[in-house]
C-alpha cells in the first residue's frame, strides 16, 4: 500500500511538472499569431488553403484555425466574450450577428472600406445589409445559401411527369405532389417538414407575408398573408401527400428523400454534397427553382468573417479579414464545392464543382432573396417556433390559432429586447 | 426435477444472450459503420455490411486530427485527475467523517450545495478563473478543475464513517495523530470507496466534452472527446470518419474495462449509482 501510495503520488507529480512545461512558452520571435475561430470541419481544408496563402503574402502573421462544433461554438463564443478572449477573426451568423454587434463584440470594418481595401459592392446587397446594424458594418460576406426544389427524377418519370422548371407555382407543385403520391408503394410527392430556413419562411414570402417587422420590434405571424404560407404546408399534409409530421419526426425527411420515398423536398444549397454522395439518390436527383406563390422569394442567409472589437493585433486582424473577403478567398472556397462564395462572380466556379446537378438555380435565387429574420435575440423565439408550429403541423390545433399564439408570444419576447 | 432446472437455466441464458447482444450492438454497429462509405452511412435502409472495408478512414482521421496529443492529453489529464481526487477528497472526506470541529456540519452542508448545482454554473466563472490565470489554452486548464469533486468527498466521507471508531482508538492509544491514522489505518480499509472513485474520475475525465472544448482551442491541447467533436459538420456528418475516431478514442477504456472488469463492477455495486 505504501510503495503504490508513493509511486502514484510521484506520478501525480510527475504529470503536473510535465503538463505546466508543456504550456506555450510563446515563440520569442515577432510573429504575430492570429486565431481564426470556425465551426465547421468540412470547410476546414479550404480555410486552411486561404490561411496558406495569407500567409505566403505575410510571413510575419501565423494564423491557427479553431474548429469547435457547431452545437458548441455558441456557448463557448458566448463564455469567451465575458471572459475577454474572444478569437481575433471568427465566423458570423445571422441570428446571432445583432446579439454581438449590439454588445460592442464586434470591430466595425468601415476603416477598410475607406482605404479602399475591400469594397462591399462585390458581395449580394442582402448579405451586407444582414451584417450592417445601426447603419455601421461589422463583417463581411464569407459565403451564402438559398433554398432550392430538390427532386427524384426517377419518381417523375415513373408518374409521367415533367420535371419542375422555373414555371412552376404553387398549385402546379400541389398538383405535381398528389399524383406523385403512390400509396401502394409507400411514395409521397412532398416532404412537408417544418423548418424555417428551408421550408416555411420561403412561402411566407412568396405569399407576400413577413415573419419580422423591418424595425424588429413586431412579429407577422398574426398576418393573414403569413398565415397562408403556412398553409401552404399543412394542407398537403392533411390530404396525404406529404407523410405525417409524426412520419417525419421518425425518419428524417432527407432520410426519405435518400430512400426514395419522397419524391421533391425543399433544402438548401449545402445539402448538394450529401444528395450527390448518397448511393441512391446520386444519379436521380436534381434541383429546381422554388415554384412561386404570389411572388418569387427564396430565403438568403450567409456567413462572415468578423474581427473581435477587443482584438490586440488590430491591424493583422483587419489584413486578414480582407484577404478572406478578396477574390482569390472566394475562388478558393468555390473549387471546394462546401459552399457558395460570397464574392460576385466567383460563384460560377462552384456551379462548376458538380456538373450533374443544376446548381446555377441556387445563384439566380439569390437575386430575389429576403435575408434570413433575425433579431437580437434570435434563437428564443425560433424556439417558439418550434413548439407552437410543432402542433399545427400535427394537426392538434388550426393553423390560424397556431400562428396568433406565436405572434403574441413572439411579440412578448421581442419587448424584452428593447 | 434436473430437468426442470435446466429448462429454467435454458431460459436464463437465452435472457442473457440476448440482452449482451443488445449491449454489444451499438459496437458492433460502430466498428461496421466506421468502415463504409459516406454514400453507405446515409443509405436508407441502412446496409449492414459494407461492401467493401474502408480501412483509409481511419488513416484519415488519424492524418487529419493530431491523435498522438489527443491520447496524451486525455491520459496525463485524466490520471492527474483520478491521483487528485483520490488524495484531496480522501483527505476531505477524513476529516468530516472522523474529526470534530467547531462548523463541520455547515461546512459540509455548504460543500452538498455544490452537489446540487448543475456543472454548467461554473462554466462562466470557472473559464474566467482560467482566463486570469493565463491558463487558456492549456493542460492544466483541463486538470486543475477536475482535481477535486463534492461528490468524491460525500462518497469517501460514507466510508470512512461506516469503519469502527475502535480502530481509531487503538491507534491513538498507540500514539498516532490524525495525518498517522487517515494514511496508515484508514486509507486501507476504503480501498473499495477509492477505487469506485477512481474509476468515476477516470471515466468522467475521459469523456468530458464541454469543458475542454470551452477552455482550450488548439487542436494540439483537446481532449480526444472535444477532438472527436470537431469531426461533427454543420449541415451533414461523415458519420464513417466520425465513428473511425471514436473506435480510435474508446479502444483504451474498453481494454482498461476489460482488464479491470472485476473491479469495475465491485466499484458500481458498492455505490450503487452509475
């Protein structure tokens, strides 16, 4: 008992020696390092490649790339701005962009603008406006994503069905979903899933409603034109030819599109790559405008690359932050085929990064893009979202009740932010 | 009546059987799943077998993450952790079980309300004790929060009441003082305690993600969960590279289980919780 007390005290010891030598003892040099904070690990390569190039042009700046999870990069972005250590250059979203900006956790860029180095005419007007607050701009435009019809073409051609174009709208689509819908073979002509991004607020705006006030102060869902693009939804629930929400809660929708049980589903552009990779729907699929409501919309979100306002290497900060808005960022990206750069023009090359699907749909979306809503606090009535919506998509209560309930609700949480 | 008894025993045994394969699946599903495709991971209806077995995913993980200080860091910080909590908390736990001191009770009571509190709480003061330490980004950063625990105490301290205060008489009467007892009479009859504590530590401390992943950022300081992670995509996972890591993470555990599982059931049984 003795020896072994003695011989794990010693390592006990031992360990903590080793892991206080182990600590970074800073490199003595000049060199100044930058942390570039990213959530997603499949956009990493890319990252690191632009990161390769930055620094064949500056040799005194070493950038390190911190990848944390999405579901994490959250709460730890939030941990680091009240501990003060927040990454020099970081990704942005859109729901959380008011919440950082608003909270000075952000450096405005206009000092590049106005020496001329980055010029916020080269990115969709859309996404400069998603990351401008109080009329002052604090990131800039990394990437985007909008929402795209993805369809089995082989569902359609066993139902003698033309593939849909830009000429579709909403009642060509319900009537396209309906004869799709194959009860003996287990097919259904839609995934009607309830998600906001992909699904719901795209009809809300084709539909001529709005989720948000302009002056983020009032919810839309007490809108009837709101309401309709709801509706929109539920109603090819309720006559079969979507699956159920509690079908869809089982198997993920983009399950039952994979496996062909569904035969059109609306997603977004990041979904390109798995579609294309699946053993099943990898020759079959392909991808077409949203049919349009009483006017075209597609949701627009995008990330951007931000500098933290209490930053201590202010200036390689900024000279990074605009190489990662240049052209050459934005190529680099586009070869990856991971997301479509934000840089006008450079988005081509990404169509390019796979030939068998129409990808140039998701590009002219964009020019009839609304920014995806936000507000200061974002994610608490995405939460309500979420369970209000979950029971008309159930079909527990009306649409109409679902949606007046969430706009007082929402119109509650809203107040509190002011 | 032999016959009778070897039915039921039959029985038992197909009981038995089947629950280990219902253990045993979700590994066995791992090892398989680390071996396709990504087109295979997403096949719906999943496919068992892989066509053909991707040994290059777990080359690839192996490339792409610096696995080599993965192990390190979880091994340095975790036994740090378990000698810590085995020494700290014994002490502690000495101490309220077997001194008498003016406010031992509200110390304890105030030690329980640690219990209490759900660990999230100390994320944020925790990360700025670190934060003005100059400790971010560090392995001590990992070590130093984990090196004791209210709940090691309380389990310790249940031991060290339950042993006969004769022992502890007979020892004075021999003139040893309080350090003289705790190391050389009573340590050794807790044996059981420490041990169930150990292994707790050590399985907490493998497998903890959240505050590694806050307090550290460079791959080259994570742990192999909070590495493990970083594997997730935002929008789509490949679950074939991301299951190729975890056969990579959990194969020390499993071989420590597998030679320790004596003790490791012992351990459970004594304290009665998981």
């Amino acid at each position: 008992m003795k020896k072994l007390c003695l011989i794990l005290v010693s390592v006990f010891l031992l360990c903590l020696v080793s892991a206080c030598s182990n600590s970074e003892s800073g490199s003595g040099s000049s060199k100044v390092t930058l942390r570039y904070g990213i959530w997603d690990k499949n956009q990493k390569p890319a990252m690191q490649k632009i990161v390769d190039e930055f620094q064949k042009k500056h040799p005194e700046i070493n950038v390190k790339i911190e990848v944390t999870p999405y579901d994490q990069y959250w709460t730890k972005l939030e941990t680091a701005a009240t501990g003060k250590s927040l990454p020099d250059v970081f990704w942005m979203n859109g729901p959380n962009f008011i919440k950082y900006s608003s909270n000075d956790m952000l450096m405005p860029i206009n000092n590049l603008t106005k020496k001329d180095k980055v010029n916020l005419g080269n990115y969709p007007k859309a996404l400069v406006n998603l990351y401008t607050f109080k009329g002052k701009t604090y990131g800039i435009p990394k990437d985007f994503d909008t929402i795209g019809l993805f369809y089995n073409k082989k569902l359609f051609d066993e139902a003698h069905i033309p593939y849909p174009d830009e000429t579709w709208d909403w009642d060509k689509l319900k009537a396209a979903a309906k004869k799709l819908t194959n009860k003996e073979k287990g097919v259904w002509g839609i995934a009607a899933r309830m998600e906001n991004q992909a699904g719901f607020y795209n009809t809300i705006y084709q539909n001529g409603g709005y989720v948000i006030s302009d002056d983020k102060k009032k919810s839309g869902y007490d809108q009837p034109e709101t309401i309709g693009g709801l509706k929109f939804w539920i109603d090819m629930i309720k006559d079969g030819s979507s699956p159920t929400q509690a079908q869809m809660t089982e198997t993920t929708p983009s399950a039952l599109f994979e496996s062909g049980k569904v035969a059109m589903i609306y997603d977004g552009s990041w979904m390109q790559i798995e579609y294309e990779q699946n053993e099943y729907t990898k020759d079959k699929v392909d991808v077409a405008p949203l049919p349009k409501g009483k006017k075209k919309a597609n949701i627009i979100h995008g990330l951007a690359n931000v500098v933290a306002a209490n930053t201590q290497h202010k200036k390689e900060a900024q000279e990074f932050l605009a190489f990662l808005g240049s052209k050459k960022a934005s190529l680099i990206q586009a070869k990856s085929g991971t997301v479509i750069p934000a840089y006008n023009g450079t988005q081509k090359l990404w169509v390019k990064s796979n030939p068998n699907v129409n990808l140039q749909v998701f590009i002219d979306s964009a020019k009839y893009a609304v920014p995806l809503p936000s507000s200061k606090n974002t994610s608490k009535w995405w939460d309500d979202e979420t369970k209000i919506l979950n029971k008309a998509w159930g079909l527990e209560i009306p649409v109409d009740e679902a949606a007046k309930t969430l706009a007082k609700k929402m119109n509650k949480d809203l107040a509190e932010e002011h | 009546m032999p016959n009778a008894s070897k039915s039921s025993k039959g029985l038992i045994h197909i009981v038995l059987i089947i629950g280990a394969i219902i253990m045993v699946f979700p590994f066995i599903w791992m090892v398989l799943t680390s071996l396709k495709t990504f087109g295979e991971t997403t096949q719906v209806p999943p496919v068992i077998f892989p066509e053909k077995f991707q040994w290059e995913n777990y080359l690839n993980v192996f490339n792409s993450l610096p696995f080599l200080s993965f192990y390190w860091n979880t091994i340095v910080s975790t036994l740090a952790k378990v000698i810590g909590q085995v020494i700290f908390c014994s002490l502690a736990a000495y101490a309220f079980a077997r001194i008498k001191f003016p406010g031992r009770n509200f110390l304890f009571i105030l030690m329980l309300a640690v219990l209490m509190v759900p660990g999230q709480v100390f994320l944020l003061p925790q990360y700025m004790i670190m934060a003005k330490l100059d400790w971010l980004n560090t392995i001590q950063a990992l070590i130093v929060p984990g090196l004791f625990s209210a709940f090691g105490t309380f389990l310790l301290r249940q031991f060290f009441m339950s042993l006969p205060k004769e022992i502890e008489e007979a020892a004075r009467l021999d003139g040893c003082n309080h350090f003289q007892i705790y190391w050389h009479i009573m340590m050794p009859l807790v044996k059981p305690g420490l041990l169930a504590l150990a292994i707790f530590t050590s399985l907490w401390g493998w497998n903890d993600l959240l505050w590694p992943l806050i307090v550290n950022s460079s791959p080259d300081k994570m742990t192999l969960s909070a590495g493990l992670a970083s594997l997730q995509g935002q929008h789509y996972t490949n679950y074939a590279i991301l299951m190729a890591g975890t056969v990579l993470a959990i194969w020390p555990m499993i071989l420590i289980f597998i030679f320790l599982q004596k003790q490791f059931i012992e351990g459970i049984s004594i304290t009665g919780s998981k």
